[in-house]
C-alpha cells in the first residue's frame, strides 16, 4: 500500500535528518579558517536548523587552490568525456537516492512546499547533472574547411576554475544548472549558495565525492553576506563566474571581473515578466487559474514569475474576479503539508521587503483586490497572501520593480501595439507570455517582446533542451541546453601546415 506522504510524514523523516552546516573542500567537510559562523533558521516556523560555517577571503584561496590542482592535475579535466559522464550519472543516481531528504531540506531551509521541492527543485537538479552527463560524449569540435596543405581545428577547453555564486529561491537548482555543463566540461568548481538557503547544496557535495568526483573539483563555500563571493568574484584564479541572482549584484561582479584578471562572467538576473491576455485567449475560467499559479506559485519567489498581468480592458473586469477567485484558493500553508499551495516566505528580510513594497503600491495609487498582508504569523514562519493590485500604470514603480514576493500586478491596455509597448516598457527581459488564438498576433508578439523566453499559451514551458537567461538587464548568458556549455569553455585554433 502505498504510504500517504502527508505532514505527519514529513514531520517523522524531520525526527532522523542530519544537517551538514559546514564548508567543503577539497573532498571533505571543514570548518571556516577565522572559525565564525551563523544560525540558519527554517522560514516555516523560525526554528534553528543549524549553524552554517561563514567563509571568507582565507576560505576563498583555501578553496581555488584546491580547485586549481585539481584543474591543473588532470584529474577530472583531461580525463574522456566517457568518464565524466559514468562519474556524473553516479552522482545523479545518488542525489535520486537521496531525493526525500534533499526535498525535507529543501523545504526547510527555503520554505517552498516539500511536494514543491522534490517535484521541481530536486528532480530538475537531477535533470541537469544527467542531461550534461549524456550530452557530453556526443559534442563534437570542429574541422574547418580548409586547402588540402592544411588542417584547421576548432576546439573547446574547459576554462579552470569557476565560481558559480547563486540564489536562494530555487538553492540547489540554481547550482546545477551551473554544475551540469561546467562539470561535463571538465572544470573545476566552487559553489557560494546564498547566506538564505545554504543546505543542500552543502549536502550534496559528499554525493558527489560519494559517485567518484575527484577532490577538490567541486568544493562549497557558504558565507554570511557577500564577502566569501566578492572574495571569489575578485579571484585571479578563478576563471570564470558564473552568477544567478539579482541585477544589482550582477552589476557589481561584473566589475569585479573587469578589476581583476577579466574572468568570464555570466549573469543570470531579475525580471519583471509580462503574462499577456488577449481578448480572444482559449478558456478564460482556466486561464485565471493559470495566471494565478504563473504569479504564486514559490511564493512569488521566482525569477520567471508573471508579476505583470497585461489584460485586454475589454474583458478586464471580469477576468480580475476570475483571477482574484483562483488566488483565494492559494494561500499560504504549512510547507509540509501536502495541501499548502504556497509555503513560507524566506525569511524576515524578504517579508520586510514585500510589506514595503505593497505599502509603496497603495502610497502611489494601485488598488488592492486581496491579500497585502502576513498570515500564518501564530506559526513564528514568514507567510504572506497572495496579493493583487489592479488598475495599475505600468509607470508605477510597483509595476517597474521586482518584489520577489506573492504580488501580482494588474494593468489594462487596448491594443496590441500598446500591448507590445508597455511589455517592453521595463529594464528586464527575462520572460514573457501572451495568450490569444490568434496565430498571426502570437507570432508577431511573440517576435517583438524583448525576453529570453516568451511562451504561447502556456507559462514557464521549456526542459533541459531550452536555453534559459535575459535580454537587457535580465543578464547575458544562458543556463540548461548545449548553449550552456558555450561558458565553461573557451575556443581554440588550431592550424597546422601540413606542406611544411
Ligand atoms: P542576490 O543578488 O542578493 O544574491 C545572490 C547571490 O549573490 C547570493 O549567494 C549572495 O550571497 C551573493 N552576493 C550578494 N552580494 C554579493 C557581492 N557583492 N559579491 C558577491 N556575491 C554577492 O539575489 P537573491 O536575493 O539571492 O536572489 C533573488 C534574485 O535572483 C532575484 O532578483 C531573482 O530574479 C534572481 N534570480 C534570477 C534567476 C535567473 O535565472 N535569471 C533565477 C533565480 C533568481
């Protein structure tokens, strides 16, 4: 009979779990050199997990040193890419061992719902070590068309050492889409997570030494605030920098690289993202839904998440209540409840944060349709209901802003042009969506909305075969896909004079 995985489940694997809080170098756990650390507290109920080893500058060349010698050995990056890829599968197979508990972490360190969690977070990290894994025995170089005195020769080489510094709404996710290619491609690699939600990135480290990784090819480095990153983003070992977080932060390490050795740097940022509806979109009752989960779902806390609902005004009325009806029945509940639609906020910052920005919302004249406020605040968690604004200029900064939290804006246009315009009308260019069942306005949409993805009927579409990333200030680069592996390695010309 199958065993019903309800909280009371949960709350019996939480009675057995192991929490790891320290770094990982060179193939073991350590603590930091200056010896500091700091608490790291569930979102669900402000429970301490554990304390996390801070790291810091002395970590930070403790950790590129190993990872150099084992760059610099052979160890990993000269061996066939057969190899790298039994090594990978291992490590894949292993966290898929491991997958309930990562998911229990997961959720406790971020407070997404724990069905969430192994559904998305951990089954797509899988996802990504396996699909670079396969994909790294049939990439081929290049043979160039050349005179028959001559061989021309394109290459790819792994770049060194890489430093993947990443967010804390999807933690381990975020670090695969970074491991799957920079490994496959025979780097080395130091993972930062976020202060916020360091666990299980911390965790899966000794998978990966467990499947055969040799040490000091993938080390973990968490740290309080941003000195054990800027320490890596500043490194004149590390190589290449590979970054998922915010646009302001991307902004700074990419000065960082351009005051150090010009490592290469690959943003991933913030996004603001247009879901648009046409008048003629299929199905209206089923898409309020969809639009409520494209905003809600994770908290809001999602980089893709449709924060800007463009309606046609001639139907916009109506299709807010539609929208307000389905948010009501996604509120916030205990992560580990099989019911919770949303789980917890974070933490306290990011609460503070999206208070003030609803705050700021009804200061500039937005109007609140539901939510706006914390709930669940008996439980000692950070819990906020989802919230939506209508009526809002998409001049407004609430409309300009990324909240990063349950808040959906509402604006109305009357055209498609106008539609376009306001689409565009903002400094990300991360997603974007439109619904009609007009195949000549999907296309033209579709062609003129400047965003890394732009989904036709759906939200969120895409699998490991997409590439992932932002025009503008949404970031340079993508992550998933082959065109991943385009930024752990550099290209090399070879010609030789065969006549000589
Ligand atoms: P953040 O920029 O505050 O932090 C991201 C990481 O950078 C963390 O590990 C943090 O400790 C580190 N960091 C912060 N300041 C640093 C500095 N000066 N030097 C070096 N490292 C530093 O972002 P966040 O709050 O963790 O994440 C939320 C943001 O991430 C949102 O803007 C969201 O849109 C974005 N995001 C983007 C994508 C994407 O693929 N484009 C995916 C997920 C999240």
């Amino acid at each position: 009979m199958a065993v019903e995985r309800n909280q009371a489940y949960w709350l019996q694997k939480l009675t057995t779990l192991n929490i790891e809080g320290r770094a990982f170098i060179a193939g073991r756990y350590v603590d930091a050199a200056a010896g500091e650390q700091f608490d790291c507290h569930s979102p669900r109920d402000g429970r301490l997990l554990t304390a996390v080893q801070s790291c810091q500058q002395a970590d930070a060349d403790i950790a590129v040193a190993a990872a150099k010698t084992a760059f610099d050995s052979g160890v990993w990056s000269e061996t066939s890419p057969k190899y790298r890829k039994k090594v990978m599968l291992r490590f894949a197979d292993l966290m898929a061992q491991h997958q309930e508990e990562l998911a229990l972490l997961e959720s406790l360190d971020m407070g997404k719902p724990v069905l969430e969690a192994e559904s998305i977070d951990i089954k797509e990290s899988i996802a990504s070590i396996r699909w670079h894994a396969e994909a790294i025995d049939k990439v081929f170089d290049e043979v160039c068309p050349t005179s028959p005195d001559v061989l021309g020769m394109v290459t790819r080489e792994p770049l060194g050492v890489i430093a993947a510094i990443v967010p804390w709404n999807y933690p381990l996710l975020m670090a695969c889409w970074k491991l799957g290619p920079a490994l496959a491609t025979g780097n080395s690699v130091i993972v930062k997570p976020s202060e916020k939600s360091p666990l299980t990135m911390i965790r899966v480290a000794a998978l990966a030494t467990e499947a055969g990784l040799p040490d000091g090819v993938l080390n973990v480095l968490p740290g309080f605030g941003h000195t054990v990153g800027q320490a890596l983003a500043l490194h004149m070992d590390v190589e290449g920098l590979a970054f998922t977080g915010s646009t302001a932060t991307g902004k700074r390490l990419l000065q960082f690289a351009g005051e150090s050795n010009m490592k290469r740097a690959f943003m991933e940022c913030g996004g603001k993202s247009p879901n648009i509806v046409f008048a003629d979109a299929p199905n209206l009752d089923q898409l309020a839904v969809h639009v409520a989960e494209s905003i809600f779902h994770n908290q809001g806390e999602v980089c893709t998440a449709a924060s800007r609902l463009l309606i046609d005004a001639s139907i916009k009325t109506d299709f807010v209540k539609k929208v307000v009806a389905a948010a009501a029945e996604m509120q916030p509940g205990d992560p580990l409840d099989d019911d919770a639609f949303m789980g917890a906020i974070v933490d306290d910052i990011q609460l503070a944060n999206i208070q003030r920005m609803v705050a700021m919302a009804l200061d500039e004249g937005a109007e609140l349709r539901c939510g706006g406020e914390q709930v669940r605040a008996d439980t000692g968690g950070y819990y906020f209901a989802p919230t939506i604004f209508d009526n809002v200029d998409n001049r407004m900064k609430i409309a300009q802003q990324e909240v990063f939290g349950p808040v959906l804006t509402v604006i109305g246009f009357d055209t498609e042009e106008e539609a376009i315009a306001i689409a565009n009308d903002t400094i990300y260019g991360l997603a974007a969506g439109v619904w009609t069942t007009d195949l000549g306005r999907a296309h033209r949409v579709a062609k003129k909305v400047r965003a890394g993805s732009m989904w036709v009927n759906t939200w969120d579409g895409g699998d490991m075969t997409t590439p992932f990333g932002g025009f503008k200030q949404s970031g340079n680069g993508r992550d998933k896909s082959l065109h991943a592996m385009e930024k752990y390695t550099e290209l090399k010309s070879v010609w030789i004079n065969l006549d000589y």
